[in-house]
C-alpha cells in the first residue's frame, strides 16, 4: 500500500514538473508596476518580466540610482520593453 502512495506522489510531481517547465508565462502587451525593483526579489522579477515581453515596466523604489543601474542591465540584456524608473 505504502508503495502505491509514494508512486503517486512521485507521478504527481513528475507531471507537476513537466507542466512547470513547458508554460511559459504571457506578458506581451502588459504593463507592470514593479515596487521595490532597485535589488533583491524586485529586481529579479524585473528582469524576467523583461525576457518575457512585457510593454513597458514601471519601477519604483527609494533608490533611484539603483533602479537606474536596473534598467541600464535591462537594456544591455536586449529587453524590447519601455522601462520607467519613478
């Protein structure tokens, strides 16, 4: 019985795995409002959001220079999304 269970759960992740990697996220045509983008989480997110299409990426955060340097990174990585720092 006990190894019926763990099957599951191992076919349940394996197919949770699958769907994971092979969807991409949609953010053509989007626009998206970033708080704290200057480091960390945010500017991760950033720059992903940027990879996948977004229109135009919105940042703010206390650390303007910071976000500045963002966006520079942004744009150097090929980004096609208009970026404003606020």
């Amino acid at each position: 019985m006990i190894e019926l269970i763990l099957g599951a759960i191992a076919l349940w992740f394996l197919y949770h795995q699958i769907v994971w990697y092979t969807t991409q996220p949609n953010f053509e045509g989007k626009v998206v409002l970033i708080t704290g983008a200057s480091s960390g989480i945010g500017e991760e997110i950033t720059k992903q959001l940027s990879k996948y299409g977004a229109k135009k990426l919105i940042l703010c955060s206390r650390r303007i220079p910071e976000l500045e340097r963002v966006k520079r990174e942004c744009i150097e990585a090929g980004t096609k999304s208009e970026i404003t720092v606020m």
